[in-house]
C-alpha cells in the first residue's frame, strides 16, 4: 500500500478515523468499569472492586489488539509507507482538535504503530514522540472542581456542603459530627496564617477517588494564592453507615495515599488532564507521569515517563552503571545515578539455586501489576525495544550487559536496544540502608519491614525471598519489596511447623532432618533472613516475633478464604478519627 496508489487524503483520513474509533472505544469501557466502582463501594463487595481492578488494567492491551484486528481487516497494512503514515499521523492531530482525552489518544496511537511496525519507524514523523495538542485548556469549560466558600458558611458548613454534593445513597453515621471534625483538622492545617486571614475557598475534586475499602475527596483550600491540599478518607462501618475517617493534610502522607506502591484509584473524569493538573497542584512532588498512572492511566503514564527521560539524557552526561547492592541471580539491574529509576533486565541465565525460567518471571511481574500492591510493592513500567546511546554505558557496565542480558540487547546506529526490561524507582537497599542506620532509624526501618511482610500476606501476597537485600526504603522511610522472581500467593503456600528431631545427631546436623517440598514455608526459620545482622534480629524480635509462628500466618490465610480483608489504612493512625480493633503502624 503506498500514498500514491489511489489512496491518496481519504485513505489516510479513514486510517486515522479507524484507530480513533478504536481509542473512543476503550475509553468508553474504560469509565464505565470505573464509574461503577461507587457502586461496589456503597455494596461493601470487595471481591467485586478486586475483579474490576484487574480487568482494568487490562482493557488497555486489550482495546489496542482489537484496533489493529480492525485496521488489518480494512487496509492493506502489511508494509509501511511513510509518507502515508505521515499523512495519517496529520489527519490524526486534526481529529483530535476538540477531543476531550486527546493525550491519552495520542499514546494510543503510538501504541498501535509500534506493535504493527519496525522500530526504525519510531519517530515523531510517524509517532507522537513529542506531544501533539494542547491540554491546558480542556477544562476551563467544565471543571473537574466544585468551589465551596468557609467565609460565607463556616469551615463546618463548607465541608458539609462538600460531602452531601456527593449524593450518597448510603447514609451518614454523623454527618454533622464528621464535618465538625473535618473543619477542626482543616482549620488546624491552616493556623500559620495570621489574622486576619485572607479569604478563603475550598476547591474539591468533583469524582470520588475509589481503592479498596475507601472513597476518597480530594480537595484543596485557597488562601489567597497560598494552596493547602487535603484528602477526607470516607469508610463504610459495621452497619454499613458513611463516616469520615481522617483529614489528611501533611504533604509527606500524601504523598504516600498517591504512592508508586499502591494500586490505581478509580476516579471518573471525562477530562483526565484537568484532573492531573489539579493533582500536581497539591501534590507537587509528584511528576504527571506519577499521577496518570495513579488514577488508572498507567500507558499514558509511560508515554510521560519516556519523554522525561529522553529529556534528561539531552540535559546530563553522566555514566549508565550497574545499580548498587548485591547483584540478583534473575535480573541485572543498572542505573543513571543522576536520574531516580533502575533498569531491570532477566539475565540469559540463572544461576543455582534458581529454577526458574524468562515467562515465569514476566508472570510475576504481571502478577504485580494486577494485584494488590498494599503500599508495600513497587510499580514497574514494562518496556520493550527501549534505546540508550552507546556512550552513556560506562565501560564495566556494557562488559557486564554483554555476559549477562546477551540475548536480550544488540547494538544499532549507535545505540544499544535492549528487547525488554522494567523500570522502577530507586531506593536505597534495606541492607545497604541498615548498615549506616542509628539506632532509632534502624528500629523504625526493621518495624517498617515486618509491617510490609504482614501487609503484603494479608493481600494474598508471598513474598518468598524475604532477605533485605530484597527490600527498598523510599524517600519516605518506608521498606518496600522490589524483587518478584519468587513471589507467589499466599493460599497457595503450606505453612508448616518444624518437627522435632528425632535424635541429637539430627538436631546438630548442617542439613535439615525433615523434607521441605516446594510449596512449604516454616515460619519458625524466619528469623534466618535477619539471622547475619545481630541488632537487626534483636529489632525484629522485639516488634514482629508473630511473624515466627505457624499460627498467625495460617490465620492470615484462614482470613483470605473468607475474603474477610483486615483494613490497612494508608494514612498514619494518629491522624484517625475513629480507632479501629486493626490499625496499620505508621511505618
């Protein structure tokens, strides 16, 4: 099929028509599973919200092999014509002047050219590799905020408004008293300004943000042009009454509610950029590449996150080099020490006692993405065909690559394409963090790690390598797992006790005196991950010695069949209104 064979302008329009039609699509399923998440929350069907997550995530993958099923059915499409698709990608831009979502089409776009051609293609002739229209503006005709004024009605009376606006079908336990509570909180965050103040609004997001067992406002105070945000988690009790548990308003906790390592809010928005640029402007700390995902919008998040880094590495001139720690057996990880993410490839070959393979590893990782991620495990951005300049690897490095990912990179014009790898944020190695730790910051890391443990099996997650070299401590303070090659679920694992010895030469002996299949787990061993740092095991003990017997791990599991969910609040529980039986250490 070439641009001069008859096609011509309406070849070219149809094309491009066709792969928008395909992106309308997805985004219709899209909010239609998100939208119902209101409806899962008011009913207390968790099981439901997990399901919905999950089938979510992938709508995307989905919607894009059914694009190109379309395109192939009514074009000839076997060979690329640049020209063509030039005059498809204008076609494209045009179509997209009043389109409410038109940066997430433009990813969409990309993603379908990518997957029908070769990578020599991928340039911004052919591909959005800069952006194509204009954002900024798609909001100014329909908000993503309501506008409430504490001057005129009282902070009490404002922040009621705001939680009635949302039209509950559920009722309020104590409208009045939560809303009391809430004008308290907000008021206190408020005090550094002197009297008398200047006037004051609330801005509050218009759609409820739904992850897990909560629904979330998202709001922010103006006063004058000084900005202070603030999040009200809402909860069902046991009569299944509305209350507000907390007003979250430090910038640090946050930060964390929208972190890397939990899973995706489901919020409806008919304009996600409006809805972005409001985030940023209460959470500045977070790129727009962080906060698409968080809201649901992981591809477009991924467009961001490649931009930004093809912007960095035109503005650094810093060494591609091997990530600090210990080296893993499964994946060889380097790193940009000027920029905040590892680079994650699976080695060619695993050394013992490894036995795993490539597609089990890449299962895991999927596992990752569509699970639970309770805070405690890092997202991961799964490229492929990725390109770094040749000269951006430090000599130890590409010698490194070339003995261990061979088969998995090869060089082109100057560049080194590795097939397929995962980006995650860096963080310091729990090891690594421990070894120059004072005594307070190391009982709170270990206090942290204990609780990522017990937070990850409480969401049907085994961790299986639970040494600390496994584990990151963010920018936050807070231990996070990063290393899935053994990860599975917890229902599927047999917690066992040790069986005594049957003589003293058993008991002595190097070996182990009973059989351990592949599927069993002995917690009383636990105490061997930590075993090599004495202040470490001494820590640990003192905070998380359940996690060394059989029985609290089998009532976790007991938990898991019931789908009965312990409540893990990602706010700390100082902050809490109501003290719960279950609450999640702040760590």
């Amino acid at each position: 099929m070439t641009a001069d064979s008859g096609a011509g302008a309406g070849l070219a329009r149809r094309i491009a028509a066709t792969i928008l039609e395909g992106f309308n699509r997805h985004f219709s399923l899209f909010g239609e599973i998100t939208r119902g998440a209101r409806e899962r929350f008011e009913a207390a069907d968790w099981e439901a919200e997990t399901a919905a997550r999950r089938e979510r995530i992938a709508y995307y993958d989905l919607r894009v092999k059914e694009a190109i099923g379309n395109l192939n059915a009514r074009f000839d499409l076997a060979k690329p014509d640049p020209k063509l698709w030039r005059e498809i990608k204008r076609w494209y831009m045009w179509e997209l002047y009043e389109h409410k979502q038109p940066e997430l089409a433009e990813s969409f776009y990309n993603s379908v050219f990518c997957r029908l051609f070769d990578r020599s293609y991928f340039n911004n002739d052919h591909i959005f590799v800069r952006p194509g229209s204009a954002i900024d503006h798609l909001d100014m005709d329909d908000p993503v905020y309501a506008g409430y004024y504490p001057d005129e009605s009282g902070m009490r009376g404002a922040l009621q408004s705001a939680l009635t606006g949302f039209k509950f079908r559920r009722k309020w336990r104590d409208l009045d008293g939560d809303a009391g509570l809430l004008a308290e909180g907000l008021d206190a965050a408020l005090q550094p300004f002197p009297a008398p103040r200047p006037p004051l609004q609330l801005h509050v997001v218009s759609s409820l943000f739904y992850r897990n067992k909560a629904a979330y406002v998202v709001g922010r105070a103006l006063v004058g042009v000084d900005i202070r945000p603030f999040v009200i988690p809402i909860l069902l009790d046991e009569n299944m009454e509305l209350f507000a548990d907390a007003i979250v308003t430090e910038e640090e906790d946050l930060a964390v509610i929208f972190s890397f390592t939990r899973s995706y809010f489901m919020v409806d928005t008919a304009v996600p950029a409006g809805l972005v640029a409001f985030l940023q402007s209460i959470l500045p700390g977070k790129t727009r590449a962080d906060l698409y995902a968080s809201i649901g919008f992981h591809k477009q998040g991924k467009t961001l996150f490649y931009r930004e880094f093809l912007h960095h590495l035109g503005h650094s001139s810093d060494k591609l080099i091997s990530a600090p720690g210990i080296k893993g057996m499964v994946m060889s990880v380097f790193t940009l020490p000027s920029y905040p993410y590892v680079f994650k490839v699976i080695k060619d070959r695993f050394a013992a006692p490894k036995v795993t393979d490539r597609a089990a590893v890449r299962e895991k990782y999927q596992l990752v993405k569509m699970h639970d991620r309770a805070g405690r495990m890092a997202d991961t951005l799964e490229f492929s065909q990725v390109a770094f300049p040749v000269g951006r690897f430090s000599e130890e490095l590409l010698a490194e690559l070339q003995k261990e990912i061979a088969s998995s990179m090869y060089t082109e014009g100057g560049f080194v394409i590795i097939r397929h790898l995962y980006i995650e944020r860096s963080m310091v190695p729990l090891n690594i963090y421990l070894e120059h730790a004072g005594r307070e910051m190391l009982e709170r890391a270990v206090i942290s790690y204990g609780n990522a443990i017990k937070e990850m099996i409480a969401a049907n997650i085994f961790p299986g390598d639970m040494l600390l070299k496994n584990f990151g401590v963010t920018r936050y303070n807070r231990v996070v797992f990063y290393d899935y090659d053994e990860i599975r679920l917890l229902s599927d694992i047999r917690i066992r006790e040790v069986p005594p010895a049957r003589s003293p030469e058993e008991e002595m002996s190097s070996e182990p005196w009973y059989h351990a299949g592949e599927d069993d787990f002995f917690p009383e061993q636990f105490d061997s991950f930590v075993a090599s740092h004495p202040r470490v095991r001494e820590s640990f003990l003192a905070h998380h010695a359940d996690l060394l017997r059989p029985d609290y791990w089998k009532k976790v599991q007991e938990d898991i069949a019931k789908q009965k969910r312990r409540d893990v609040f990602p706010y700390p529980p100082r902050i809490r209104f109501q003290r719960g039986e279950k609450e999640a250490n702040e760590s």
